[in-house]
C-alpha cells in the first residue's frame, strides 16, 4: 500500500513542534548556557518555516509505501515491552519470550508455523539471550540490571 | 636510529607478538558489536595492563585500539550499522555494495585500506611528531569553533535529496546535543525536571538509535533480509588481488584520505568521529563521478576506512608530545602511561625512547596483523550474519543493541532513549529526513559551543567579546576555507552537477 | 583476630601479606558476594585509575570479586542520584565520590536527583590539592606578579580550569575574592583539555589539580599550591597560606554507600581503604596525590566546611 505525503511540510512541522517543545522548557539559564542553544532553536525554527512554506507552495507529495505498517507496529510495540521487561522483571525471563514472538511473528509470513519451528526458536532464543547476556556480564563486566530476576 | 632499532627489537618478541594479535582480534570482535566501543574496551583490559611491563600493557592497548577501529567496519557494511562512530562514513557505500553481493570485496578494500591507514599514522608518528604537536596547539577555543562550522558543511553531502531537509537534521542533531550539562555554563537544561536526562544523550546512544533501529524495523516490515546473497557463496572469495588494484588505482584519494585522516586526529577534541565523514566527502567531491558515490563505490569505503585507521596512530601525537589526549580512548592510554611512570613530552622519544617508539611500531605491526585476523574475522562475520534466517537475525541483532547500549554507561536509561530515538528516526526517515545529519550536528553541537562561548570568554577584555573569533591566523585560514567550500557548492555549474 | 590486628601485623610483614592474612578472617557474613564498585565518570580519569589500583588489592583482601563499573555523566549527578535510589544499603554497593561535586551539584541545580547527605561516606581517602600554573615563558614569575597584572588589568587574565561550579572554578573565585581581582575564568571539559589550552597558549593561567603540574614538569611553572603544607613532589612551590591568602583546597576523593548501611560494614571498608592507600601511596603521591582518611564526623565537617567556604558562589 502507498500513500502520498507532502514530506516537506510534515518535516517542517515535526521541526517546528520539537523547536517549540524546547523554547518551552528552557527554565531560567545563565548567558553562557542559554546562547547556544538560542541560536539553534532559531537556526531550527527558521529551517522549519522554509521547509513549511515550501511545502505549502511548491509541495509535491512524495509517495510512500507503507505496506506492513502493521508489522512495524508490532515490531514497536515489542522493543516497548522489552525495556518495560527488562526494567522491571529480568533480562532473560524478558529476552526468551520477546525473542520467540518477534521471531515468529517475522517467520509466520513465510508459510504456517510448525510445532517444530517453535520449539527451535525457543532453543535458539535462549542460546542467544543466555549467551549474549553471559558474554555481556562475566567477560565485558556491565553492571547486573537492578530488575528482580534474571 | 639507535633506539628505533632497539624499539623494533623489543616488540619483536614472540611474547610480544602474540599480545598484539590477541589484541587485534579481540578488538575486532569488540568493535563489530554496536555499542561497544573502542574507549569500553580500553577501559575493561585497564586492570590487566597493571600486571604487565609497561611497554606490554601499552602494546596491548594500542593493538586493541586498532582492532576496534577496524573492526565497526563489517557491521557497517554488513548490516548498515556504525559499530564505533568512526565508521558511520563506511556504511554510504560499504552496505550497498554488500546489497549487491559484493560484501566480500567490500570487506577486502576496507581491510586493505586500514591497514595502509595504519601504517602512514605511524611513519607520520614517528617522523613528524614534534611539528605536527606544535600544529596542534595552535587549536584553541576560536579555532575549535570553526572546525565544528566546517564540519558542518559536510551536512552539505550528507543530505540524501533536498539540502533544506538536510539543514533541518543537522539543527535537530544540534539541539540533542545541548540537552544536559552545558558544557561552558555548567547549568542543567532541558532536562524537562527529570535527573537521569543530566547525562545528555550520549553519541554512541543515539548513533545505534538512528542507525540500527530503522533498520530493524525496515526488515520487520519487509520480512526479509536486506542483504543479497550472491550467486555461489561457496566460491566467493576474498577478492584480494582486485581489491588491492582497486585501493591502489586511486593513489590520490589514498593520499588525501590519510592526509585528512591525520590533521583531523590531532585537533584536539574533534575525535576521530568525523574523521570519516570528511574523508568521504572529499573524495566524493574531487571524483569525476561522485554520482556513483552511495551506490556501492568502493572508493568511498577507502577514503572512510584509510582516515580513520590513520587516526589511530595520528592522536598519539598530541598525546605523547603533549600529553593531550585528542579522543576520548587516548585519555586511558595516557592514564596508563602516567601509571608507569612516563610523562608525555618530547623525552619521551629520547629519554625513554624504546619505550615510546616500541609503542609506535607495535600499532604498525597491529595493523599489518588486520591483514590476517580481518580477512578470516570478516568471512567468519559474513557467513554468520548471512546464514542466519532474517527471522532470528532482528531479535539477536536487538538483543545486542540492548546490551550494547546499556554497558556503555551501565544506564537502563540509555536504552530506553535508544529505543525511543530509533522509532522517532524511523518515521522521520520516511520524512526523508536520514540519520547522518542527525548525528554530525550531535557530534559537533558540543565543540562549537564550547568554542563559541569559551572564546567569547576570553574576549571580555574587548569592546566586542566576539571578536575574539576572529583575530587568530589560523581561524582567518578555517574561515577561507568555509567560505571557499560554501562557494565551491553554490557554484552554478555544481549544482547542476549535483542533479544529474 | 580483629581487623585492626590483622593490619596492625599487615604493617610488619607487608601490606600485601596483610591482604591475603585478614581475607579468611573476614570472609563471615560480609562480603556475602561481588562488591560492585560505581565510578560516576568517563574511563581514564584519576578516578577510574584509582579505583582501578583498588580492585585488585580489595579483591585480594575481601576474597570476593570487585567489579568496577563506569556510569559517566551530568559531572557524576546520573550516577549519584541511581545510587541513592535504587542501591541496596548491605555495603556490597559502594560508589566513588567527589567533592565539591557532591557539595556545589545539590546546592546549585533544581534536579540534581540527589543529596549531600543522601550518602553514608566510607572514607574520603586521597586529594589532590589545586594549584595555579603558567607555561614556562609565560611573564608572571610568581603569584603576586599574577595578581598584581589581574588587579591593573580586570577581566584581561584568563584562567583555565575544569568545568563550571567545580573545584577549580570555586577555587578561582575565592582567589578572586580574597586578593580583590577579577580575572576572567574558562571551563574547560575535564582536565584532559587542559595542557594543550595553557602550551598553546589559549589561557593566561590555569587552576588545575596538583597531579596536573606534575604530569607537565618542566613545560610549567607552579606559581601556588592550596594544600597546607608544601608537597614533596614538588618542594620548590610555595603555598598560598604562605603567601598570605588563606585558600585551601582540591578536589577529595572518597567513597560512599547508600544511607542505613551497617556501621560495622562501613568501618571496616574504611579501614581496607586506609590500608590500601599505603600501597597506593607509593605510586600517587609521586604524582601529586596526598594520600587521606576522613571518615564519620570529620568527612561530614568537611562538607560542612566546603559549603561555609564556596556556598555563596553557588547561589
């Protein structure tokens, strides 16, 4: 599936929005803090009303292709639960489940999934998290996550 | 020559030699894991220097050094992912090369061209090291600031399509950077009354953020691999008389690329992150066919690869002259050093001169050793990634992004910013707004602060602080050179150029 | 056999001796496990090398592994304030700090995410004490030649140091304040840049660490010291008391735990640092550190102090 979207103005209005977000929450900060910054928010501002006025005028709409919106989604929505998991239950218990369904999620495209197939994905998962997260803290030394399993 | 000789025959020890080469593959294996960089791995073997000789312990860290900065080269190409920052320049046509099955040969030009990078950082270390230390110090605030404006012109290139969408991701990169400590007025900002957001968003943060994570996404949405397997992977090979006629049939972009790569490594406080960058813009601009440029030109895979291994060797000379460590992995070997005793200064080549100039050749013969433990690393890379089904390459690559990105400060924070900037450059990429600019204008946001206010500081004697900017030769000479780089591509011809 | 025996006997036969003799005795209740040892800042710094000298001898003594890890940024504030709210108060997280980091950060920023007195402090066990340094050409011979130029010339000197609301900066300014000068001060990031700003001749003067001056031998001259005494490594420079301004100062480096850790815990991790820094000692203080062990009511009096003396800048 394709859309068509003026990438110019949606671009000038994403840097606008950030721009303003920032002008917002400058709080109350001495000249040596505040000039730099000042100048790239008007930098950013000014680069951001060209791009808007340039869409407006002279826009042509790109098109996009969008197909498998869905996917990326979930592909999103999987990473969210992987900080969350991480955080706040354990890395591995978080990185073996999460692995499982990006895997087959990923893999179902490609035709039916087997029994067989999810009994791999789970070994693979857990040799990859397992090891990763072995390599990781015995060898590379990261201090352990402050999460309450492993 | 008498302590050169002495030198060579000291790290000329089998012991000696088998420190560099474990040195060089570990930092190879190091550098290929986004997030992990050359500073992390310095700073881990840091406890195992103590209980070797000085000059072993700096032997090893110099090998790994080399490794590490070698080593950002294969996820570069391979998964369009910068391992270290100094290789960012390698994915522009390192990756599109392997996208058409010609991984193997990428590999081979980036090998070859580190290693040729390697060594000229080292005959420059050893022959011209003093008059290169006085060029360094002659880097202060001013000029630092207009270094960090060139280098914005670089944004000039590096935007895919319109030079406004361009703009608008340099100014987006600068603004990341300022969140944090500012670096001059020491006040937190924009921290939007959330402490952890103190320690700003670190480079490496956001380089795997805006990197590998639209690319994650990109192959959940299309639901394959992006990587091309070429016809008969059995037979694939090396390619490594063609990829040496292919380095070599462009003495001049060798050259220039080394050239760039050492003056940029002893500008203090550049860091060898643009090392590349500039080197690859250089080479694009002087090519009489810079449109084959980001298809897949290996060219642009020597200019990267070259200047960036030059910048190895290139920063120790500021560091052993002056004892100024022009990038952040520096700062450890120079720790090290004072450890054992050893004060950087022009004594250092002559009062303790096996030592120091043993150190030198030893990062000649680490990179001579990419040769061998390259090759069989990056094929070993190459097959790993290529015969993993894509359904298990996105987690796996994801699982050591997490890790990756959380060693780096140990910070759980990290990696949710991480995450969150990379479906943010996910989107904005569809925008047309590409991660390059992004990241440039993160990298030097902090240096043209700095150098902003800092000479505005030490203008106050003046009627117009700002003056300050202005006054010094060499910041004339950086300002010329902007002004002939701006007119240069605001040149009708050029532009019409730039279209076809 | 107590600890204080067991280092009283390390004294005769060797420290390390003493580490490996006092590791059976100690191995009761605690350390139950892996100590993990928090730097606040970047690899390579004094800190991180230090901590580094530690691990090996803390391992040897405590016979359980040590893992020092590096959590850099916002001048150590992101690691601080993880720390004191999220580490377990059992003694087996222990963290590196600074002052007057600890002191200026809460006082001075509304989301420091910390507080001074959110640490239990161990021991602060070495300094480096500041100094004011030229380059070796540079005209001012001695400080009175500096301060005499300053006080003709307002804002004209320009003196470089680490960061803003640091040590150095809050050195500078009390210098500034007691010999009635203005000079313009320059923060630079870290230490790191600081040679090449006074060699290439970026700054007028540098107030700096001890350890820097050291580190740069003969391309500087060490115009003053802020410690009470002069240092042995470098015997030829007067401090300031003797010149007549009363700045003391340096940059402290302890370690802490988190608040409502066990007193006994405490105490005999002060006492391995104590111990340890007799074998550091003969490394660093060559290079400019002087060795220290501060610990329960006179480490809180000397936060007390460093906020009477640089508070008001602060505000």
């Amino acid at each position: 599936m394709q859309i068509r979207i003026n990438t110019e103005l949606y671009g000038g209005l994403f840097g606008m929005a950030l721009a303003a977000i920032f002008w917002f929450n400058k709080g109350n900060m001495g000249f040596l803090s505040a000039v730099f910054p000042d100048a790239v928010l008007i930098i950013l501002a000014t680069v951001s009303g060209l791009l808007i006025l340039r869409g407006l005028i002279a826009g042509e709409p790109t098109l996009l292709d969008v197909s498998g919106a869905g996917h990326v989604i979930s592909g999103v929505a999987i990473m969210a639960l992987w900080w969350l998991g991480i955080r706040y239950v354990g890395f591995v218990t978080t990185s073996v489940p999460l692995f499982v369904a990006l895997a087959l999620m990923m893999k179902r495209r490609e035709g039916p999934l087997s029994w067989r197939d999810v009994i791999i994905t789970v070994i693979v998962a857990t040799v990859v998290a397992g090891g990763f997260f072995w390599v990781f803290t015995e060898v590379l030394g990261i201090r352990p996550f402050r999460a309450p399993l492993l | 020559m008498e302590i050169l000789i002495a030198a060579a025959a000291a790290v000329l020890q089998p012991h000696m030699l088998v420190i560099i080469l474990l040195g060089v593959t570990a930092g190879l294996f190091v550098g290929a894991l986004p997030g992990l960089t050359a500073t992390m791995a310095l700073a881990l073997m840091l406890p195992f220097t103590f209980s070797l000789e000085a000059l072993e312990g700096l032997v090893a860290l110099g090998a790994v050094y080399m490794g590490t900065i070698y080593g950002g080269a294969f996820t570069a190409i391979l998964i369009n992912t910068p391992g270290t920052p100094s290789s960012i320049a390698t994915t522009f046509d390192g990756h599109p090369m392997a996208k058409q099955g010609r991984a193997l040969e990428a590999i081979s030009v980036a090998t070859i061209a580190s290693v040729i990078g390697g060594v000229v950082g080292v005959a420059f270390l050893l022959i011209a090291a003093p008059p290169l230390a006085q060029l360094a110090l002659r880097f202060g605030p001013a000029e630092m600031f207009w270094v960090a404006i060139l280098g914005l012109t670089l944004i000039g290139s590096l935007a895919t399509g319109s030079l406004l969408k361009g703009l608008l991701g340099g100014a987006i990169g600068l603004l990341i950077g300022t969140i944090g400590i500012s670096p001059v007025g020491g006040e937190s900002r924009f921290t939007f009354g959330w402490p952890p957001l103190q320690g700003g968003i670190s480079l490496i943060v956001a380089l795997i953020g805006l990197f590998v994570i639209p690319e994650l996404l990109l192959m959940i949405r299309r639901g394959h691999a992006t990587l091309e397997t070429p016809a008969d992977l059995g037979r694939s090979r090396f390619q490594f008389g063609a990829a040496l006629r292919t380095v070599l049939a462009k003495p001049g972009n060798l050259i220039r690329s080394c050239a760039i790569g050492q003056v940029i490594a002893i500008i203090p406080g550049a860091g060898g992150s643009i090392t590349s960058l500039v080197a690859y813009n250089e080479a694009k601009r002087w090519s009489k066919s810079p449109e084959t440029f980001g298809k897949g030109n290996p060219e642009g895979v020597v200019a990267s690869e070259s200047s960036n291994n030059v910048m190895v060797a290139g920063s120790m000379v500021p560091l052993l002259t002056l004892g100024i460590p022009g990038a952040p992995p520096d700062a450890i070997i120079l720790g090290v050093m004072l450890l054992h005793g050893l004060r950087p200064g022009l004594d250092l080549f002559t009062q303790t001169g096996v030592l120091a100039n043993g150190f030198i050749i030893s990062m000649g013969l680490a990179a001579l050793m990419l040769i061998p433990v390259g090759l069989l690393g990056g094929r070993l890379i190459y097959k790993t990634i290529l015969r993993t089904p894509h359904y298990y390459l996105v987690p796996t690559i994801l699982i050591i992004t997490i890790l990756g990105t959380y060693a780096l400060r140990n910070n759980i924070i990290d990696v949710a910013l991480m995450l969150g900037l990379g479906v943010v450059g996910f989107v904005i990429r569809g925008l047309g707004l590409g991660a390059a600019p992004i990241v440039l204008g993160l990298i030097l946001g902090t240096i043209a602060e700095q150098g902003y206010v800092q000479s505005i500081l030490g203008g106050m004697a003046l009627d117009f602080p700002q003056m300050r900017l202005f006054v010094n030769p060499l910041s004339q000479v950086l300002i010329a050179i902007i002004v002939l780089v701006i007119g240069w591509a605001a040149w009708p011809q050029n532009l019409r150029r730039k279209k076809d | 056999m107590s600890l204080k025996s067991a280092s009283s006997k390390g004294l005769f036969v060797g420290v390390v001796a003493a580490f490996a003799a006092s590791a059976p005795v100690l191995a009761q209740d605690f350390p139950s496990r892996a100590i993990e040892y928090i730097i606040p800042f970047d690899p390579g710094g004094e800190s991180d090398i230090t901590a580094r000298l530690q691990e090996p001898l803390m391992q040897e003594a405590l016979g359980v592994n040590v893992n020092v890890r590096h959590q850099p940024g916002g001048g150590g504030a992101v690691a601080w304030s993880d720390f004191q709210s999220n580490a377990e108060p059992d003694g087996h997280e222990i963290i590196g700090i600074n002052t007057p980091h600890i002191v200026a950060q809460p006082i001075q920023r509304a989301d420091a995410g910390y507080t001074t007195d959110g640490f239990d402090i161990i021991t602060w066990f070495h300094l480096t004490p500041h100094v004011v340094v030229v380059r070796a050409d540079s005209p001012f011979e001695t400080l009175e030649d500096l301060i005499e130029f300053a006080g003709e010339n307002p804002q004209s000197l320009t003196m470089g140091g680490s960061g803003t609301f640091t040590g150095n900066h809050l050195e500078t300014l009390r210098l500034m304040e007691l010999a009635d000068i203005r000079v313009t001060y320059i923060p630079f990031t870290g230490t790191g840049p600081l040679p090449a700003a006074i060699l290439g001749g970026h700054v007028g003067a540098v107030m700096s660490n001890a350890t820097l001056a050291v580190e740069m031998g003969d391309n500087v001259r060490v115009l003053a010291v802020a410690s009470e005494e002069r240092l042995e490594t470098l015997p030829d420079v007067p401090t300031f008391l003797e010149l007549g301004y009363d700045v003391v100062g340096g940059t402290y480096r302890g370690v802490a735990v988190p608040n409502g850790t066990p007193a006994d815990r405490v105490e005999m991790l002060a006492d391995l640092f104590a111990q340890m820094n007799e074998t550091l000692g003969e490394r660093q203080i060559p290079m400019g550190y002087q060795m220290t062990d501060i610990r329960g009511q006179d480490a809180i009096d000397l936060m007390t102090r460093m906020r009477e003396q640089y508070g008001d800048f602060l505000n």
